[in-house]
C-alpha cells in the first residue's frame, strides 16, 4: 500500500513559480512510475506529468512544456513538480499519483492507469 501526500501549493501572481512536492510511504514508492494530474472547478481531472521509476524518462502535457518539470527522490520517496512561468489558466488542484506497475519504464498519461493518489495541493495563480 502506498499513501500520497501533496504539499508546496499555494497563491502566486502570474509569471511566478511554485513547487509541489509529493511524500510517498511504502517501501515499493521507488518502484513506481508516478504523476501529476491536476482538475480545476467544473472540469475533468487532466494529466500534467508521468515520470518512470527511474527518473529517467518524463511526459508531459502539452500545456505546460518548456514550464513544468517532474523529477524525482527515490532516497526521499518524494516526487515534485516544478512549476514556473505560471498562468491564471494553471489554477487547479494538483493531485500526484502512483502506479503499481513495478519498474515499469512506461509513462501514463491516463487517469484509469494509476492505482494510488493524494487528497491534492490547491495552486491558485492570480492576474
């Protein structure tokens, strides 16, 4: 079992940068490729950024390309999500999430994909 905890959200003006990071518990977290979805009030929750086990390989949505990096501490079972240049439009809650497919170097981008997930991180970006 794998418990996520979100963290780092918070209300930056636009253009500013925040960092979530992503506390896992359980022995099997470095095993797992992960991610950032995020859902913003009256829309579907929608994939942000997967990274495989390793680290060695990220995806990300093409609304936060060249903004956004996911990375990894296996040594510290956490995950971030670096977020700069942000946008009133990246207002959402940010949920990370964990799939137990074990040293998959696959990366996910559906929601249906991934087995464990926090309660969420509000970011809210102001005009």
């Amino acid at each position: 079992q794998v418990q996520l905890v979100e963290s780092g959200g918070g209300l930056v003006q636009a253009g500013g940068s925040l960092r979530l990071s992503c506390a896992a518990s359980g022995r099997t977290f470095r095993r797992y490729p992960m991610g950032w979805f995020r859902q913003a009030p009256g829309k579907e929750r929608e994939f942000v950024a997967a990274i495989t086990w390793s680290g060695g390989r990220t995806d990300y949505a093409d609304f936060v390309k060249g903004r956004f990096t996911i990375y990894r501490d296996n040594a510290k079972n956490t995950v971030y999500l670096q977020m700069n240049s942000l946008k009133p439009s990246d207002t959402a809650v940010y949920y990370c999430a964990a799939a137990s497919t074990l040293y998959s170097s696959s990366l996910y981008q559906r929601k249906t994909e991934y087995d464990y997930w926090g309660q969420g991180t509000q970011v809210t970006v102001s005009s």
